[in-house]
C-alpha cells in the first residue's frame, strides 16, 4: 500500500494528496441506494404511460428485496459480529451504515407509497384499471367472491397454531402471511399463522355488470374495463373466521419477512461442487431475518408479537403504507391495455446478415449487435445453425442466466444428438438462479453434453460462445462474445452489446480459455482478449497510464468507460490520476459509483452520468482516445473487484473500423443524453439533467430505437 501510495504521489506531483483517504470515496451500500431512487424517480415520472409507471415502481421494490436479501444481510452479519470484516471496503462502521440504510430506504419506501396511493392508482382507475378494497364492492360481488372463496382459496390455505405444542412456525422467504390473534370460548388468547397462498393468483378479477362462475380465471385477458380487481390477502383476511370455528379473530395483520440469502458455500470442504450449490439454496430458504413488514394497520401487539418471536431489533422492522410484496403488481403490466403501456418496438436485424449464409458473413467481417435495438434472433441463429449444419464439429459456450424456456439449450442438445462435441460451462452459483440452472445443467448432461461446473472459489462471468467448423482450407472457429446472458427474454428489455467474429487469434484465445475453464491450465496472457482474474486489471490501468503519458508530452489524454458498477478502488485511483494529469474522464455509470467525481484537484477532469430509462442499460464498454488511433473494448466485467479478482470475465477489443465507428457514435450519443439521464455531483448527490434553453432534447433510448 505505501509503495503504491509514493507512486501515485510521484506521478501526480502532489505529495500532500493521498488518493486512499476514505473522503475520495462514495459508500457502495448508499450509492445502491440513490440508484434505486433513479429508478423510482423514472417510475415518477408523468410523461410515462400508466402501466410503464407501474413497472417501474414495481422493479424498484424487486431490487430492494434483493438488496436486503443480499447487501443489508451482509452488513447486518458484521453487526452483529462485531466486525467489519467482509464489508467491502471498509468506510463505515455497521451500526452506522445499518442507520444510514434504514433512513435513506424509509425515505424512498415513503415516496413510492404516495406515488401510488395518491397518484398512480387514482390514475389507473380513471382509465379503466380498477384496484379496490373489499369494502367498495358490491353485496353481489361479495356474494359470488364467498363461494370463489369456499371453492378455489379454502382448501388450499393451512392455518397454524402457536402455543406451547406447537412453536412459531419457520416463515418462508418474502411470502405474505397473516398473524392472527384469537379468543375461544373459554377465554383464552391464542395465537395462529396463514400464509396466503402462492400458487393461487393474487389479482382477483371480479365483473361488475355480469354472473360469472369464477374469477381469477379471467386473469389478465379479462375485459378489465368491466372488472373490479381485488387482491388475494384481502379476500383471505374478510373470510379468516372461517378458518377458526369457535374462535372469534380479535386482530389480524399482515406481515413479510426478508432472509439472508447472501449463503456461502464451503467448496473447499466439498467433493461435489453440484450438491454444495443444492444444499445452499434449500439453506437459502432458512437464512436468518433480515427484514420484518408490516402492513400499516397491523397493530402494536401483533407487531411486538412476531419482533419477539423472530428476534429481530426495532430497527429491522418497516411499516408499510401501500401493498406489500409491490414487486409482484409487475404482473399488471400484462394487461391487454396497449394505450396505458410504451408503444412495442420490433427489434431489426442487422443488414449484413439479412441475406443467407451466417458463417460465411462472419468470415468476412465482423458483426456488431446492439440488442435491444438488434434483434437477439442472430444470437439464437448462430447456435442453432451450429447445431443443424453438418461442417461444424464443436460447440463450447457459457451459461449464466439463460432464462426458464432457453432456446440456446435446446439447440445445445440438438447439436449434441447430431453427433457434435458440445461442451457447456454451466455456472451453477448465479445467485437467484441457482435451482434453475441445476436443472438445465442435469438435462444437459443426460443428453450427453459435457456439463463444466466452473471454478471452486470463482464465478464464471464471462459470455462465450465459441464454434469450430470444418471447411475447404482446414478448421475455422467462429465466435461469439457478448456483454449480457444468454437469455432471449431478458435481451428485449436489457441493452447488450455482442460481436460475432471470426478472427483467429480471438477464436484462439477463447479456444485456450475455454480448456482453462474446463480442464488443467494457467494461462495469464492473452493474444487478444482481456482475461480476469489475470490481464485484465494490468491491461486497463496500463490503457490508464498510457493516457495519462499523452498528456504530460502534451497531447490529448480521453478516456470514456461505460458499466453496470463503478467499486473497485485501485481502479478509480488510476483515473483520478489520469484527471490529476489533465485526461478528460467520461464516465457512465448506470448503478453504484464510488467515484467522486468533480473534486478539485482530484477529479474535476471527471464527470460520471446515469442513464435510467425504458431499457435496462447493461452493457460494458471501455474507450480510450490511446493518441488518436481509438482503442476500445467491450464484454462482460464491471469494475469491481469481484469483477476483475474473483471471476472469470472476458473483455474483447473492437478491432472492425465500422463497428468501432458504431460503437463511437453510441457512446457520444448517450453522453448527450438530457432526458434519462442523471449526473453525479461530488457531494454524492446525483442531479436529473434536463435540456437547457435552446439546447436539443437527447433521448438516446429513443433514439436508437428510431435509427
């Protein structure tokens, strides 16, 4: 660290400054969090149509879940051990960021509440969508919802008791549940437990103006314009004496638990890395509490009641005032309401390969896709037309997350049943997608695929696909390499970059990766591509460096870097010294940020921009003027530590003058953007940027769509 540090001052001419003081650096945990107000802001945002608001807010309350689940989980684990150890970095001690969390998320949780309470859901029912409670409906309505009741909800629900026999029951992950509190005829206060049912919809469509023998049947292809729509736990809570002859409920509240699901596995004392990861997601299940909701009305006993039971701290517990489980309103979004959502745009298909003869357009250049604006269909057709054509011998590719109904994996096993070598690096340890990828990973292997696990210790990160085809001059590989999953549902709403190449030297260092990542090998150079953990650290900051020697023999240092996360602190000091050297620094940052950006003498050759808007921006790109002769790079790897140390992720140059004209021209675009777009201050404090008068409104979402 000290030699580091007199590097740094050396280079920077700046003995005084010290670029690991804690004051250069944003708290991950916190900068997560004024992302997720970016989202909620969109989500605010009145010029978008009704339904894209709910799908907003609705993805704002999902990424809270799963940032409790994980981050809060971890932070709450030092606390309560005392330590900090595992916090990455270390910046703030536990109890102070726990504080700091619960402040800033009440904050966001009280805005997302009035959004829809005062705003959102009054909207929703002027055109038609009409979410009410139980006590708006009408005598018949209630009437037909008692028998849906006794016939369809009744017997599947399973009340429980807690007494002395019968302990507080084990509360399943983010399923809602109501504790109840009875009286029995002889006076005695007792206590139960319900969880609604999950494999009954939540959304009960009810028609106002005709008989209809059931309900939720109607689902999200009813004519809702002609339907009330009450959710579930409303009509369970009016019908709980039911489930309690000769009991009277004296009070009833609904409440959620968030579990730890930041479950670590123990690889190292594992013989089968398959079995481990099974065994961590049914831990998973069983995590320790994290988070405790209640709905508004829930009273202070009930509430002491399960704070006690569960034994959590007060500042574990949030009141909620709208619905709880909001991320599941996302289903509303299905709505055969065209005229409450954005207009559906149709992907294209790049020119080039318009025309038959995928592999042979490949030969001949490379192809750049930028999806969602391009089409996934290339993607889709480059395994399948591998798998079907008779010349190609070899497939090899990674699989992260590839979604429930994956077409890749069916042409994996197509191509295996033609009698191909197709080899799956399969990563069982995508968190959140762990049991689905076991699945696929055991139907591959029964279809005679050879299944790789990955690495113990190390995720497998990286997006590869890579073919071998035999042809008149000998074998020819051809080569995928994206910056998001192989997933067709998600490539429609994520933006993503990928090339299809068919150059040599890429094609053989992914043929040498894919035999570290599958047999016994150390390879820490590559000819072409960038490779972590290894040169792909060394190579950026040394891009880093090289910028920083033009400006100091007067030239013109640039550098532009677009990514999901911005955390690891050797990497942001690299670029506060390329700032400190006189390099314009461009940054976009879509999620955390750690760097402080505007600092003077530190980073005000620095700007840092956030695009949230209708897609998800999830590509990674890394530009650098390098003299005037661009060098540029695109793949799979945020900047973060986890990223460049403890995974296996892929950066390729673009080496294609076209596609790097392209790729230019879409990073200027969406460093223009004042429509979607926020900017960081050095306070922290990120700013909606709107156009200025006279200036041109840039969209570049919108933009891209129309070109």
């Amino acid at each position: 660290m000290a030699a580091e540090k007199g590097r740094e001052e050396k280079q920077s001419g700046r003995k005084k400054t010290d670029l690991t003081a804690q004051e250069y650096y944003l708290n991950r945990e916190l900068s997560w969090l004024d992302f997720n107000a970016r989202v909620l802001e969109t989500a605010m945002d009145e010029r978008l149509p009704l339904l894209e608001q709910t799908r907003f807010l609705s993805i704002f309350y999902n990424n809270l879940d799963e940032f409790f689940m994980v981050r809060v989980a971890k932070v709450l684990h030092c606390y309560r051990e005392g330590t900090a150890a595992g916090m990455e970095p270390e910046d703030m001690n536990p109890s102070r960021l726990l504080a700091e969390i619960r402040r800033k998320a009440s904050a966001l949780l009280n805005l997302a509440s009035e959004h829809w309470q005062k705003k959102l859901s009054l909207r929703l029912r002027e055109k038609d969508v009409h979410l009410v409670h139980y006590s708006e409906l009408t005598e018949k309505q209630r009437r037909f919802l008692l028998a849906y009741f006794r016939d369809e909800i009744y017997p599947v629900l399973t009340p429980q008791a807690i007494d002395p026999g019968h302990p507080f029951p084990t509360i399943s992950n983010l399923s809602l549940n109501f504790i109840i509190q009875l009286r029995g005829r002889d006076g005695v206060v007792r206590f139960a437990r319900l969880r609604c049912p999950s494999n009954v919809p939540r959304f009960i469509f009810i028609p106002r103006n005709k008989e209809a023998k059931t309900y939720a049947s109607l689902g999200l292809k009813a004519n809702v314009r002609d339907a009330d729509i009450l959710l579930l736990e409303e009509l369970v809570e009016e019908h709980l004496g039911l489930l309690f002859p000769g009991y009277a409920v004296v009070d009833s509240g609904l409440f959620r638990i968030t579990r730890n699901s930041d479950v670590t596995i123990d690889e190292d004392e594992s013989d089968d890395l398959l079995e481990a990861v099974q065994d961590m997601v049914e831990q998973r299940r069983f995590g320790g509490v994290v988070r405790l909701e209640t709905a508004r009305g829930m009273s202070t006993g009930l509430s002491e009641f399960l704070i006690k039971k569960l034994g959590l701290k007060p500042f574990q517990v949030y009141r909620v005032k709208g619905p709880l489980a909001f991320a599941q309103f996302i289903t509303l979004c299905g709505l055969e309401r065209p005229g409450l959502k954005t207009p559906p745009h149709s992907p294209v298909i790049p020119r080039q390969l318009q025309s038959d003869g995928l592999f042979r357009v490949i030969r001949g250049q490379d192809v750049f896709l930028h999806h969602p604006y391009d089409s996934f269909t290339p993607v889709l057709d480059f395994v399948q037309q591998a798998a079907e054509d008779p010349n190609v011998i070899s497939i090899k590719q990674t699989l992260y997350r590839v979604g429930n109904d994956s077409p890749i994996v069916r042409s994996l096993i197509e191509a295996r049943r033609r009698g191909k070598q197709v080899t799956a690096v399969v990563e069982l340890k995508a968190r959140f997608d762990e049991e689905r990828n076991i699945t696929w990973a055991e139907e591959l292997e029964r279809e005679g695929v050879n299944v790789v696990y990955g690495f113990v210790g190390m995720k497998i990160h990286a997006k590869l696909c890579l073919v071998v085809r035999r042809e008149a001059e000998g074998l020819a590989s051809y080569a995928h390499i994206g910056t998001g999953n192989y997933n067709a549902s998600t490539a429609r709403i994520y933006t993503d970059m990928g090339i299809l190449t068919s150059r040599p030297d890429i094609c053989a260092d992914m043929t040498d990766l894919f035999n570290v990542m599958t047999g016994y090998a150390v390879k820490d150079n590559y000819r072409e591509l960038l490779v972590s953990p290894g040169s792909m650290r060394r190579r950026l900051v040394e891009q880093i460096q090289h910028e920083i020697a033009v400006c100091s023999q007067g030239g013109e240092g640039e550098i532009i870097l677009k990514c999901n996360q911005l955390v690891d602190r050797k990497i942001i000091r690299a670029l506060y010294m390329a700032s400190m050297a006189g390099v314009k620094v461009r940054l976009l940052v879509r999620g955390i940020c750690c760097l402080r950006p505007g600092l003077p003498g530190i980073s005000e050759n620095i700007t840092v921009k956030s695009i949230v808007g209708r897609f998800l921006e999830h590509a990674r790109v890394y530009w650098f003027r390098n003299g005037g002769n661009a060098c540029m790079f695109l793949g799979s790897a945020d900047m973060m530590s986890r990223n460049l140390d403890r995974r296996i992720e892929v950066l390729v140059p673009v080496l294609d003058e076209e596609v790097r004209s392209t790729l230019d021209g879409i990073l200027r675009l969406q460093l223009a953007d004042n429509m979607q777009a926020w900017e960081l201050r050095g306070s922290g404090e990120y700013v909606r940027l709107h156009p200025g008068e006279g200036e041109e409104s840039v969209n570049s979402q919108e933009l891209l769509l129309k070109r």
